[in-house]
C-alpha cells in the first residue's frame, strides 16, 4: 500500500505525451481543409464548371474589332436569343485553319436571312495582346463581335477551359445546349446551330 500523506505520485504530475493516432487524425484534417480551401477558389458552389444543361456563365468584356463591350447573356444565351461562344487565340494554330471555314459560314448565314442567321455568334480571344488578336481577327475574316480576354478571365475563370479552341452552343433560355473541345468542322457547327432553334430539329 502507499502512504496518503507521501502526496502524489511523480507519475501522476509529469505530462503525458500526445498519442500517435491523434497527431495523425490532425494531420489529416489540415490538409483536407487546405484542399478544400484552394479547390473551392473559384468555383462556382451552385452550379460548378460549365455544362450541357447548366446556365451558360455571365461575362462583360471589351469587344476587341470594335467599340463598346460583349456581354453574355445580353448579347446571346439568353432573353430568347440562342448565341454560339468561339474561343480562340493566334498562338493556337488548330484555329488558325478552323475560323476561316467557320466565319465564311456564319457571314453567309446572315446574308441568307434565315433562321440560323438569327443566332448571335461570339468569339472570345484570349492570351493575346490587342494588336496582335485584332490583326489575327481580321486576317481570318471574322465580323461577328469577338470579346477581348488577354488575362483568361473569361475562357479559364468563367469557362474552366485549359487551351483553346472551344465552341460553346447556347440556348435562348441560357442553358447550354453543346460545349465541343477542339476544332469543329462547319458541318458540325450549322448540326448544332440547328438543335438551338425548335422549328429547325
């Protein structure tokens, strides 16, 4: 027996030593917020990246061939109007032959006065200087507004899109309809223009 009047016992005023398992478990629960922390910057809680179905995200930007800003929903995707988003460069060289072919289209589209020529079409030229996206524009013979993106706000903030080229297909109600990766042929643009107008599916 021990004596009550010795007082305690030294091993009951030392410190006791953190166990292992609780180091880890907050090891662990660091490193989860700080995932979280960073993944969650810049994304949208609500709606997350861009997608067939979801609302086509909401831009203002320079118009770069001319004066006054590009602004969707305003100009396309929405309020009734159906609207196609390019994304392009002049450093992506896929571009540099895919917009030719494209833009003839699109002005021929206009001139015919159909239905298709009432779709907004909307380029978005990111990662160049002003003068070297409005000399790339005009050299590719695009007349449709092209908004001005040198810092990528718009084709990695608001789209999440890593390079170019995209083609954004947009319904008059503001959803998106098709988002297509990489270069598109004309046929496949005018196939889905077509689905963003009900009299012509």
């Amino acid at each position: 027996m021990t004596d009550p009047s010795a007082g305690p016992s030294t091993e009951a005023i030392l410190p006791r030593k953190p166990r292992k398992a609780f180091l880890v478990i907050g090891l662990l629960v660091a490193a989860a917020l700080g995932v979280g922390l960073f993944t969650s910057i810049g994304t949208n809680k609500s709606t997350g990246p861009p997608h067939q179905g979801g609302p086509v995200p909401s831009f203002s930007a320079p118009r770069l061939n001319g004066s006054g800003t590009v602004q969707v929903p305003a100009d396309g995707g929405g309020g009734g109007a159906p609207a196609v988003l390019l994304f392009f460069g002049e450093w992506c060289t896929v571009c540099k032959a895919e917009l030719p072919p494209l833009a003839t289209a699109i002005r021929d589209q206009a001139a015919s006065g159909g239905a298709l020529g009432k779709v907004h079409v909307i380029g978005v030229d990111s990662e160049d200087s002003r003068a070297t996206g409005l000399a790339f524009v005009k050299s590719r013979g695009i007349g449709f507004p092209v908004a001005f993106d040198h810092n990528i706000a718009i084709t990695s903030g608001a789209f999440y899109f890593e390079g170019d080229p995209y083609a954004v297909f947009v319904k008059g109600d503001g959803t998106i309809s098709a988002i297509v990766p990489g270069p598109i042929s004309v046929a496949k643009f005018t196939a889905e223009e077509k689905r963003l107008i009900p009299s012509e599916s």
